[in-house]
C-alpha cells in the first residue's frame, strides 16, 4: 500500500489548505513536520507543501519516496484527488 507523506511546517497557510483537502480523501496520510528535522529542513524548507508517496515494496522494509507535482493552493479536492490516482493509481478501500 502507497503511503502520502505531506512536508509542511506549522503556521503555513499552503501546508495546512492541502492538508485539509488530503484528509478528506480516503488515502494513508503522513504529515511531516519540516521543523523536526533537520535533514528535511534543509531539503524543503523553501518548497512546501511537498507532497510524496512512499512505496512500501513487499521484498524490503524502507520505503521508497516519489515525489508528486506541486499543486495549486487553489486546487479543488477532486483536483488534488485526480493528480493523486494519476500517479499513483486508484485509492485503495
């Protein structure tokens, strides 16, 4: 099962909009929080939201993170929801 994995920091208006939209979705979500680490800080501090899945391959335990197109903050849930499956593939019941 793919795993989302939004990269956000408290107090952004952009991380928490697609953070809402994220959870109204039956998808499994993992909110990172860029401040609580360092390695991550570096990485995004001037890119979030970020938005990734992590492809837990059966054969390995480490998962394996992809990076999905930045979306628009003004991007409905069904836009997020259709940028999601075309990358992904359908949400899983």
């Amino acid at each position: 099962m793919k795993t989302l994995i939004l990269y956000s920091k408290p107090g952004c208006h952009l991380c928490e909009g697609l953070q809402e939209k994220l959870e109204e979705l039956p998808v499994r979500l993992e909110i990172r929080d860029i401040t609580q680490n360092q390695s991550w800080f570096q990485k995004y501090q001037y890119e979030i939201p970020v938005l990734c899945y992590a492809d837990h391959a059966e054969t390995s335990a480490v998962a394996t993170e992809h990076p999905l197109p930045r979306l628009s903050p003004r991007a409905s849930t069904a836009q997020v929801a259709k940028t999601i499956q075309t990358h992904i593939g359908p949400f899983e019941a």
